[in-house]
C-alpha cells in the first residue's frame, strides 16, 4: 500500500450557506499535492454547484454580443470583489483578467468567452432569453459560470498555489476576434501556458475529449457582389444576369476543394448566402453571395484564399459580370488552425485522468468548426478540449448555434474542477521562469 503524509485543510468558501467546507489535501511520498482528485468532489458538494448555476441562469437571461458584454463583464466583477480576486478592467472593452497567487512566475492562464449570439432562443424554460433576437446558443454562459467556479476554488487554495493563476474572461469570440485583440493588449504577457474548454452536447457527460496538434480548423468569410445589367426577365438578351454569373461561381467554387485541393488536406468552402432580386420577371443589376472557407494549414487557408477571389472574379467575367470581393479582414479577422501543444496533451490526459478518471479521457479527430482561442497558441503553448454535457433524458441533443440549444447544467461542477485541476497542478509542476522583456527581467504581470 502506497504511504501518504495526510495534511488536513480547513477551507472556507463563502457560498450561499454559511457551513464551512472541509477538504483534505494529501501529499505523497515525493510531496506533490494530490490535488487533482479531489476537485471534483468540491465542485459537486455543497453550494458551490448551486452557485454556478445561478450565474449561468442570470447570464443566459441577458445575452449580449460580442464587445457588448457590459452588464456580463459587471456581474463578474462583482463575483470576483466578493471573493477577493484582483483584476484588471476594461481589457479590450469588456474583457476581465483576474489573477489568484503569489503574482509571480510560473504563470498560467485558463480562458472563458462571454459573448452570445443573434438568434432567437426557441427554448420554453424559466429562464429563457429576455433579450430579443439574442441567445446563449454556445455555451458562453456556462463557461463564464464554470471559470468562476474554479476561481472560488482556487482562492481557498491560493496559499498553497505556487505561481499565479491567470483568469481570463474574454469578449468577442463569435467572429470578433477577442482573443487576438487580448493578445495585442498584452494580456498574456509572461504567461506560460492557457488551457481553454467548450462544452460538447453530443459527448457523454463527465467525458472529455481531445488530440495533440490539429484540432479545429482555421476559417475566414467572405462576400461577393457581382453586378450585371437589370432588365425584364422576358428580354434577357436585353441584360446581363447576375444570376446566372453567381450560380455558375458557386459551383466552380465547389471544385477547389473536389479538384484543386489534397484528399489528405482537409477543406472546406461553403456559400451559405445568396441574395438578389425581389420579383419573378425582373433580372436584377446585382446578387450578393458568401460563405465561410476552412482549412488545417496557413499554406492550404490563404490559398484557399486567393483561388476564392481568382474563381469569384474569373467566372463573373465569363458571363460578363463585374465582381468585388471582401474578407472582413477587420472586421472578422482569420482564425488560425486551433493547435494543441504537445506536451500539454499528455499533461491534459494526465490531469484529466487524475480529475474524472482516466476512462472518461477520449481522442478525438479533427473537427472543421474553429475558435479564436488559436490566437493564444500562436504565442503561447495552449491546449482546448471538449467537455461532455450529454442528457439522454431529454432526448437528442442540440448542436451549438441552434436556438434549441440547452445546457445540461451538471457539467458546470466537470468544468469547474478541471479548470482548477490544469491550472494548480502546472503551477506545482512547473519552476518559476522569469521572462526577458526589453532588455529588463520581470517576474509578475
């Protein structure tokens, strides 16, 4: 039998109840905290699950968009006053950086996005939308809630933290690039590492899956207007059909992927809008069209690119049609490849194993859905998984970006407990670093 040296903590959270929570910490024989499995516990007992979830009810009933996350960024500010969290605020306009530690090095971040959708929520429940026109169809809401959670954890454990763990609650993640914007902020300057999570619907709950190196594709948008000559529809050799020009784009664009692209390189495009005309005998002067294109690579994404607009362009041409092409590339920059360090993935299926369970802990493949959190890899190591939060007691479960999407609200205690678990255990891990900046060492942020 292993030997363990048992240290007691009595640790006092603050929740809606007045009881003390009592944890036992255990230290083995080479004196690592056994932290890890005991997370999971803590985030389901007690009323820190009741907790959660009421700030995930309160967030869901006031969705706001992307760089709109006022009242969102204020509820977590006061959640993180009453625990005694400092921050930084504004970062980015509504984002909020909080920091749990010693305020030096190592450095560790976990990441939740805030922001919700333009949609209309189609789900009959108490706390169902109140904004009209916007909803928590991805799951926002739910990670905010579970961040908070492992940063209420965390703080009772901030003594025995040996670093800082970073806290970033992040705007914009929907298309508005809030990751790369934090980036250029220097949010993360001297941080080592950043974990992030979404949650999966279709995932088993208590299970989370993932893969080193590529995991979600990296996407842009794109819009095309191609203008010919209005008329009636009677006399089309009287105009130029812009219908026609688009239709014939459409399925030529088809073909960089069927034709141009490597059966092993996986892309996609997709022409997801189309819009022109406004009556049955009239040829309109112009149609609009786009879509989103995807690929794993840099080198495959930005010539995906360029054959878009050489296609768009070429064939408008051959029906005698002009073309303009845009990419929102300010408005909606290009989300890279999300990459998953290396070894963060055997760190992450160490932990996670330690938290759940080392059955609960799946490989997954590639997905071509993406997320700005691949900002963060690009300048530092970072790892994103899936959380599993399936109900198979309410029948078949709705994908992200549905208006009948639904959180299963059991897995706020799974996301809380593997946040505090990645975090606190690379800091335990992990030697303090400084990092050379200008010339001048610095070890806090």
């Amino acid at each position: 039998m292993e030997l363990f040296n048992w240290v007691s903590l009595i640790l006092v959270i603050s929740l809606l109840g007045p009881a003390p929570i009592v944890v036992a910490s255990s230290i083995n024989s080479d004196g690592k905290p056994q932290i890890a499995s005991r997370f999971l516990n803590l985030a389901k007992k007690h009323d820190l699950f009741d907790w959660m979830v009421g700030i995930r009810r309160k967030l869901h009933e006031n969705p706001e968009l992307g760089y709109e996350e006022f009242e969102t960024s204020k509820l977590i500010r006061a959640e993180l006053d009453n625990l005694g969290i400092t921050y930084k605020h504004p970062v980015v306009v509504t984002g909020v950086i909080g920091f749990i530690g010693t305020g030096k090095p190592p450095f560790v971040a976990i990441r939740a996005d805030m922001d919700a959708l333009p949609m209309q929520e189609m789900v009959e429940w108490k706390h169902k939308s109140k904004v009209p026109g916007k909803m928590h169809a991805c799951g926002h809401d739910a990670h905010v809630a579970m961040l908070l959670g492992a940063a209420k954890i965390l703080k009772e454990l901030e003594k025995e933290l040996q670093g800082t763990v970073v806290l970033v609650f992040q705007p914009a993640e929907e298309g508005g690039g809030g990751a790369h914007r934090l980036v250029e902020a220097g949010a993360l300057e001297n941080v080592n590492a950043i974990f992030g999570l979404h949650v999966d619907s279709k995932l088993p709950i208590g299970e989370v899956a993932s893969r080193s190196g590529p995991l979600l594709a990296g996407s842009g948008f794109f819009e095309a207007v191609i203008s010919g000559k209005g008329g009636h529809a009677a006399l089309p050799q009287h105009s130029i059909d812009p219908i026609l020009a688009a239709s014939n784009v459409i399925v030529s664009l088809q073909h960089l992927v069927s034709r141009e692209a490597d059966p092993l390189d996986s892309q996609v495009v997709t022409v997801a809008k189309f819009q022109g005309g406004g009556a049955f005998n009239v040829i309109p002067d112009s149609v609009t069209i786009g879509g989103t294109f995807r690929a794993f690579t840099k080198k495959s994404f930005y010539q995906l690119k360029q054959r878009i607009e050489e296609v768009i362009k070429g064939q408008a041409s051959v029906q005698r049609c002009k073309a303009s092409v845009s990419f929102f590339e300010n408005e909606k920059p290009f989300f890279p490849p999300t990459v998953n360090h290396e070894s963060l993935h055997d760190y992450f299926k160490r932990v996670a194993g330690e938290t759940l369970g080392s059955h609960k802990v799946k490989e997954m493949q590639p997905l071509m859905g993406s997320e700005d959190f691949s900002f963060y890899q690009e300048v530092i190591p970072g790892y994103f998984f899936f959380l599993g939060m399936k109900n198979t007691s309410v029948g078949k479960p709705e994908s992200a970006h549905s208006p009948h999407f639904y959180i299963n609200e059991e897995a706020l205690s799974y996301g809380a407990a593997l946040h505090a678990s990645l975090a606190s255990t690379y800091l335990s891990e992990f030697h303090p670093k400084t990092t050379l900046i200008g010339g001048e060492l610095h070890d806090e942020l």
